[in-house]
C-alpha cells in the first residue's frame, strides 16, 4: 500500500545506538595487554640472545685455552722423554767412567782385604762384569772365614759365598787349605768403606802374596 506524506514534513531518521564504553575500555586493555606481553617476549628474547652470544664467546675461549694445554701437555712429554733418554746416556757415562777406574780399586780392595788376614793369599781372580771368583790358599780355615768377614766389611764385596774349601794334599810339610770365593764387586761410590780391622796382637799383618 502507499503512503503519501501531506504535511510535507521530512521523515525522521531512526537514531543511532551508542557504542558502550566498556567495551571500548577492554579493547584498549586487551591491546595494551598484548604490546606489553610483546615487549617482554621481545626483551627475554634479547636477554636470552645476549647470553648466548656470551656462552659462545666463552666456549671459543675455553676450546683455544684447551688447545693450548694440550700443546703444552705435548711439549712436557716431549721434554720428559728427552730426559729420561738424556739420563740414560749419563748413566751409560758415568758406568763407563766408573768400570774404567773399577779396576785399580778392586786390587785396592783386595790388597787391603788380604793384608788384614794373617796366613792367607790368593792364587787367581777372575772377573766377569761385576761378578769376581777368587781362588787362594790359607793356613787354616779359620783364615778362610776371616778373610770372607773382611771382604763384607771392606764395602766393596756384596754376595759373599764359598763355593770350595779343602785341605791341599800336595803339601805335607806344611797345612794349608785351598779355597774358591765367588763375590759381587761393587763401587760404594760416595759412601765412605768400612774401617780397618786393628792388626792381630801377635804381629803386623802378612802381606798379599801373588799365586
């Protein structure tokens, strides 16, 4: 049906509800809400980005401070090796140096050793490395014992063993006992030897007779 509008007046316009304001305020505070969450998001990540940075620069430091040890480490084996090689070698010297002169204090030693025992000389000596079989003939087996005892005290004669004792059969003026001694010869080096036995009181000592 049509309408027809005779006043000829202008037909009002139906008016606008307003928008409420709480709405408009949780909006603002939902995006507010939202910048800062991003902003703090944004500053962990920074944070966490920064210590990380600082991790790997301490990593790197630490792998060339590792590197370095263990370049060290090397140069110390190294060193330890030359010296134990070194050491040998002074060793190997000093043995040389010692068996070289050895020999005049061994018949020192057995001089000494003999001419502190009355009624006892020796008849040979043979020498192999440090090892020493001494063969000698004595007045009596006592002379004998005591000769061993003098050997052990000298410092000079380790491993002090008889192998043979008998009475000799080929003299019958005289009794006298062969013998055969096997010792080790060893230098005392720094140590001082063992002091002289004070002579028997019934005389000097006999000297050393060579067999």
């Amino acid at each position: 049906m049509i309408r027809i509008n005779l006043l000829g007046r202008a037909r009002p316009k139906a008016a606008r509800k307003p928008m409420p304001m709480e709405g408009a305020l949780q909006g603002a505070l939902l995006l507010a809400a939202a910048v800062v969450s991003i902003g703090v998001l944004w500053y962990y990540w920074a944070q966490l980005d920064t210590e990380a940075g600082k991790l790997n620069t301490d990593i790197s430091q630490q792998q060339r401070e590792k590197a370095r040890l263990q370049n060290l480490k090397s140069q110390v084996e190294n060193f330890e090796k030359e010296k134990v090689i070194l050491q040998q070698r002074i060793n190997i010297i000093e043995d040389l140096q010692r068996n070289r002169t050895g020999g005049q204090e061994l018949l020192d030693a057995l001089a000494n050793t003999v001419s502190r025992t009355d009624t006892l000389w020796l008849t040979s000596l043979d020498r192999k490395g440090s090892s020493l079989t001494i063969q000698g003939s004595a007045g009596s087996i006592n002379a004998v014992a005591n000769f061993i005892t003098e050997l052990k005290r000298s410092g000079y004669f380790e491993h002090v063993e008889i192998k043979e004792s008998h009475e000799d059969d080929s003299s019958k003026a005289v009794q006298t006992f062969v013998f055969q001694l096997s010792a080790q010869f060893v230098l005392p080096g720094a140590k001082p030897p063992a002091p002289a036995a004070a002579p028997a009181p019934n005389g000097a000592p006999a000297p050393a007779r060579k067999g």
